[in-house]
C-alpha cells in the first residue's frame, strides 16, 4: 500500500472506512463483507473482509483460522476471475460494528505465475464460500487530488 500515491492510498482508505459503515448492523454469525477495490496500476488489487462471528467459539483455533481461510479463498478466486491481476494484498478484520476485539490477517498473493493447479485449488475452495459470484455493485469513484476548498470571503 505504501507504493501507491498519497492520492490513491486517501481512495483505499475511504473505501476501507464505507465498506466498514455498511457493514449491516443486524447479522447472523458469521456474516462476511468482502470489498474489492483495484490499485492505482490496475495490476494489483486489494480485498478487504470484514466478519461477523459467534463468539461463543473459541477465537484462536476456531475463529481467526477461518477468517483466514476465507481471506485466502477470496483472493485466490479473485485471481481466478481477473487474470490480469499479478498481485493481490488481503486485509481481514472483525467487524467494529459487532467486535470490540480489533485484529487483523493479511496476505499477499502474488500470482504472476498463476498455474492451472491454483485455478482449481482455489475454484474447488470457492464451492462453500461463492466468493465474487454475486452480482457485483460497481462504484465508480471520483475523487479530487486537490479538493475544492469554499473560503467564504
């Protein structure tokens, strides 16, 4: 992240913080919240997860192994659906809405070498999670580097 511009990384940083508020505020266990948002070089892409889990379960070997299972599962079957992608970098958190708990998981996949092995292992991975086949909502976000500042004289 710290190679995009300032601009970009103030676009990344704004859609963390929507795809944070719209997370619903009544959800069962283990409800997800997945947000794509592409680099500035159209190369990369970072996913952001956000879950909702049931804390009754234990968070160390139940919890966060799944959160990072799904992470991995959404990035690998991103690559799978736009194969020009040769980097993704995954954040996942727990939902701030439902958690008072803050921790994350990353990973970064670099996929250049994207074999037909990686399809399938993360295409068979996808079965129980349908990451990315939903109908998509695209946002188209317009953003100036130098906003317009109202002085008011």
């Amino acid at each position: 992240m710290a190679k995009e511009s300032r601009f970009y990384r103030r676009i990344l940083s704004n859609g963390i913080i929507q795809s944070v508020n719209y997370f619903p505020e009544i959800a069962d266990d283990y409800t997800r919240q997945v947000r794509l948002i592409m680099s500035e070089d159209n190369k990369s892409a970072y996913v952001f997860l956000q879950i909702k889990y049931n804390e009754q379960d234990d968070y160390e070997t139940v919890v966060r192994p799944k959160r990072r299972q799904m992470l991995n599962i959404a990035c690998g079957t991103l690559k799978n659906k736009h194969s020009f992608l040769k980097k993704i970098v995954g954040i996942a958190i727990n939902s701030p809405k439902h958690h008072i708990y803050a921790d994350q998981d990353y990973i970064l996949l670099d996929c250049k070498k994207w074999t037909r092995e990686d399809r399938s292992h993360y295409y068979n991975l996808n079965k129980d999670y349908n990451f990315w086949k939903q109908k998509n909502e695209l946002k188209i976000v317009n953003s100036y580097e130098y906003p317009s500042v109202n002085i008011g004289f």
